[in-house]
C-alpha cells in the first residue's frame, strides 16, 4: 500500500482504538506518512466516520433513513434509547461509556428500524430490543455477548433474474475472457450494450475502451462499493454473496484495459463486511486467479486492494472517489478530464460499479447475446432493485428492464401507493399517474434505489427529509450546493411549519433550479429533484400548508431592531415601526 491508502486505514485505526482522532495524532500521522499536516487534518474533518472529540465506548449511530428508519416509529426508539441511556442525541456520555447520533441510510431499508453500534449493523429494532440495548451498555457486556439474532442480516431476495439465477464458479469468466482474447472480450461486453448499474448508465464497453486506448504509465481499475444512495442495499447482498464474481469482473477489465492493480471502495457503513471480502481475495490468490501470473498467464498480474471509506456520500460520485482513495477529502473534481484518461493518480481509470462488474463477469462467461434477450433495445439486460418503504416484502428484485412500476408495486405486495421515488432522493418521484412508466435508462433509470409510499405518508415530510439530506451531505465545495442545499431546506422548514406563502414556492422553485443548473457536480445538479417533482406532481401537499397571506415574516421586524435602538440611544417612538407594519 502507498502513503495515500494507508492514511484513510491509519485512521480508521487510530479512531477505533482511541475513539477519536487527536491533534497529536494527526501531527504524528503526518509525520510517518511524509503528508502535509494539513491534508491529515482536512481528511479527519472531512469524512463524518472521524471524530475529533471521544464518542463513547459503544458508539451507536441511528439510521434516519426516510424509507425505514421513520417508518415503525423509528424516530421514537431513537428518542427512547437517548432517554434510557441518559445521553442526549448528537453527545457522548460524560463517563464516555456511550454516544448516540443519527447517520444517513446505512443500507439497511430492509430490516429497518435499524443502527449501527461500533460499525455492526443492529436491525429490526423495536422497543423492548432498545431497552435490552440499554441495559446491556450499562452492563458493559461486550457485543459479541449480545444476542446473535440481533445482528443478522438476511440477503432478502424475493425475484431472481438473469444475474441471480445464472451460476458461475470461480475462473469461468477469466478462462473464457482468455480464450476470446482481449479485443474479443471487449467486443463481447459492447456487444452486450451494458451501461453502467451506479444511475449514470454509461456504455461499460466503451469506458473499458476509452481507458485502453488512453496513454499513461499505468492503468487501474476501481469497484465502486460506495452504495450510499438512500433506500438502496442491493450491493450488500451482492458483495456478501457474490463477490467472487465482482472481484472477477475487476480481473478481466484488467485484462482488457492493461491494469496491474485494483481497488474496492467499500462504503464505510459495509465495513463489517470486510473481512468476508478479505477472504474472499485470499482464496482467489490461491487459486491462481489474482496476483501473478493469473491462471498461468505469465504476463498477467494484477490484484486487489481494499479501501474502506468514512462517511461521505459523495464519494459514491467517481471522481470524488478517486480523491477519497488518494488520501484527500473527497472533493468532486473538475470534468473533463474524465477518470478513463486521468483517473487515481492522474492515470487512466476505470471506476463501475458492484452490479456492473458482476454482470461483465457473467457477459465474458455467456456471451453477449445471453444478456441482450432480456430487456429493451436501450437497456439491455436485468436491473437489481432495492425494494423498500411500504410494502409486504421489502427486499431484493431482480427484473428485466422494461418492467412497469405497476408491476413491480403488485409484486412486492404494495397497496394504496401515493408515491414511489425511483433511484434514491436523486432520482425521480412518481405520483400514481406515472405507475405505467418503465423501468429504463430512456425513461425511469435507478440505480436500484425503489422506496414505496402510501397514502399515510406526508409528502411533504419525505420531499422535507429528502432536502435535509442533501443540505448535509453537500461537501461544500461550490457555492450553488453548498448555500443552494440549505435554502432549499430552509424554504422546506417554513413551509412545514405552516408560515410558507405562495412566493415560497416560486422561491422554492427558483432556487432548486439554480442549484440544479449551476453546481459543480452529480450532487447538486440532482439534489432539488425532489423538491421540484413534488412541486410538479403533488402541488396540494404544499398548498395545503401554506398560510392564507401573501408574505409572512420570520421574524418579528420591531423587535429584530431593539439592539440597533439600544446601541444607537434612539428608542423613542419614532425608532419604532407603526403596529402592523412588523
Ligand atoms: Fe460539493 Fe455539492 Fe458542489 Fe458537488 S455540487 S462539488 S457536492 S458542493
């Protein structure tokens, strides 16, 4: 591992360790790296899995996603475990024996109300399970004492498809990718018509292409296991049950574009399934299909390393990524260039996704034409869908493109649908008008994101929840985002709260599409979607809180100035504004 990589490790380390990353920790970190102190601190405050005062000896991070973690009361168990613990949200204990805050979806829709407590996901939380927790932490019971059931996390897997019925073992994909050689395993994939899983839906041959053709000293190819998008938990499953085929598809873009080494991104939240990934590299390398001379190809080496994220939703946007695995902030860069041409360390890159490289893997294995019988003549193939809110079963669907959102919605058992949000906050909201779209790149594309809602939910609460996640997750680096984001929820907060006037909602508009037009990358371009389909689609559910006047104040204006009076001695009646005019 370069200084880079090991930095992010070192930290996740030190913050496991000491439950905090100090100061003095940075200075020296810094030092044994030969890095800048300052990129040292700029990286511990970046990344939200660092801290820089002590959490507590049980550290328990709540899902606040909006699919499940509101749902079954979610906001009350989290409200009652603050209560039994005596610590309040957001602090940790003065005798430091806990800490409780909220995090973003933690990829855990289908077993939600669920958290995280020292990196291991905890699920299907109820109350009588917070009280156990409770009683538990103040025993200082380690976890491993706590009842397994608590912590097992089920793959969910109601429809099988293309991907998840057909069986490969490992090297299947690799001798074939041999046998057709690279020119005819490139074919083979662009024949395919595959387009990238993540939401983008880029051509995968062609960025393999691109890559190949691109000049540098070396090349690499990078998994994007940052499955961070709200309501989506597909890649869970698929780095837990098959990530012998992911990390095969790595090994044969390698094969294709010239790479040596590999990274896996894995999202900070997934970090419990690393040592399952650990192994799973282990026994590739003994059986000669990663490392050298890959089945017995003398000039084919290439292999996999592992880098564990921290936190930062935005690293699932690929060149934020890119900087996130060189020991940066992960601040989305300027494009182009493009990763294919200057990528990790300025060298051509590939970055696709889990479900991407799993089904390159099964491409070289198949042939294209076995992908190419299901879907639509745009989107080839089958998609994996991340099944959650308000349904009978939450979980995994695998489905040929082209499916209607009805059928989907009568399959998982969804009834009195009010809305569906396809491909996660940054994708698309549905009313019941839209039931009959397809699920496609040239219509609803996702990347696998599928949260359900019933008539029960307030729309405005969600399209709320959804704005507050993006004014946090906003790296801050452009002004559009960074200001924009918090506008939005700003307006979003008035409105909720029953002040907002019909001007609030052109406001709203205005400022959604200002951020959407003029923010610097994937982020903002798409973080007012909600708010802007919700003012198309489900108007009334603004309407209906508005107040009856035309402008109303935040504040009240006389009252605002009683510190301008007093430092300016003028507080005869004068200073004061006529009653009414406040
Ligand atoms: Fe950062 Fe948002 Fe700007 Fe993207 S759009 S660079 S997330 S501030």
């Amino acid at each position: 591992m370069t200084e880079h990589l090991h930095l992010l490790h070192i930290l996740h380390e030190l913050q496991q360790k000491h439950r905090y990353i100090s100061e003095k920790s940075i200075c020296e970190v810094a030092a044994q790296l030969s890095l800048p102190v300052s990129q040292v601190r700029a990286v511990v405050a970046f990344y939200a899995f660092f801290y820089s005062t002590p959490c507590g000896h049980y550290h328990i991070l709540f899902s606040n996603c909006t699919s499940c973690g509101y749902r079954a009361g979610g906001t009350d168990l989290l409200r009652l475990l603050s209560q039994k613990l005596s610590v309040n949200i957001g602090q940790t204990r003065k005798d430091e024996q806990v800490s409780i805050d909220e995090t973003s979806c933690i990829g855990m829709c289908d077993h939600g109300p669920s958290l995280l407590i020292n990196g291991v996901p905890l699920v299907h939380l109820d109350a009588e399970k917070i009280e156990q927790m409770a009683t538990l932490i103040e025993a200082d019971k380690p976890l491993n004492g706590w009842p397994p059931a608590w912590f097992h996390v089920k793959d969910h897997i109601y429809k099988r498809g293309l991907l998840l019925d057909s069986s490969l073992s490992a090297g299947d994909g690799l001798r074939a990718t041999l046998t057709r050689g690279r020119e005819g395993t490139l074919t083979e994939i662009i024949q395919s018509k595959l387009r990238g899983r993540g939401g983008a839906g880029f051509s995968t041959g062609l960025k393999w292409r691109l890559c190949q053709q691109a000049a540098g000293e070396a090349h690499y190819v990078v998994c994007n296991a940052d499955e961070g998008e709200p309501g989506t938990f597909k890649d869970r499953m698929l780095l837990q049950q098959h990530a012998d085929a992911l990390c095969e598809g790595m090994t044969i873009c390698a094969y294709v574009i010239g790479a040596y080494q590999g990274f896996i991104y894995l999202r900070g939240e997934y970090r419990y399934l690393l040592p399952h990934l650990q192994a799973t590299l282990m026994h590739r390398r003994k059986l000669g299909l990663l490392g050298t001379a890959i089945l017995g190809q003398t000039e084919f080496d290439f292999d996999i390393d592992i880098v564990v994220g921290a936190g930062a939703y935005i690293c699932g946007e690929e060149s934020a990524l890119i900087e996130s695995l060189e020991g940066k902030p992960g601040i989305p860069r300027s494009r182009p260039p493009f990763p294919v041409a200057h990528g990790y360390l300025g060298q051509p890159t590939v970055v696709n996704n889990v479900e991407t490289l799993i089904a390159a893997t099964h491409i070289a294995c198949k042939g294209s034409a076995w992908f190419t019988a299901l879907g639509t003549p745009a989107s080839t193939g089958s998609k994996l869908l991340s099944i959650s809110g308000d349904c009978a079963a939450p979980g995994i669907y695998e489905y040929p493109f082209g499916i209607t959102i009805q059928q989907i919605l009568d399959e998982c058992g969804a009834v009195n649908v009010q809305a569906v949000q396809v491909g996660g906050p940054a994708g698309t909201l549905l009313d019941q008008t839209a039931f009959n779209r397809q699920l496609a790149f040239e219509d609803v594309g996702t990347g696998g994101s599928f949260m359900i809602f019933n008539q029960e939910r307030d729309i405005l609460t969600i399209i709320h929840q959804f704005a507050a996640f993006f004014a946090h997750e906003s790296c801050g680096f452009c002004t559009p985002c960074r200001v924009g984001t918090i506008l939005l929820k700003q307006g979003l907060d008035k409105i909720m709260i029953g002040q907002g006037a019909r001007n609030d909602m052109a406001e709203l508009q205005r400022v959604s599409e200002l951020v959407r037009r003029y923010s610097h990358c994937g982020l903002g371009h798409t973080a007012a979607n909600p708010i802007l389909d919700g003012l198309q689609y489900f108007s009334q559910a603004f309407e209906q809180r508005l107040t009856p006047y035309d402008f109303t104040a935040r504040f009240k204006l006389d009252a605002a100035l009683q510190e301008a009076r007093q430092l300016t001695r003028h507080d005869g009646k004068e200073a004061h504004l006529e009653q009414g005019q406040d």
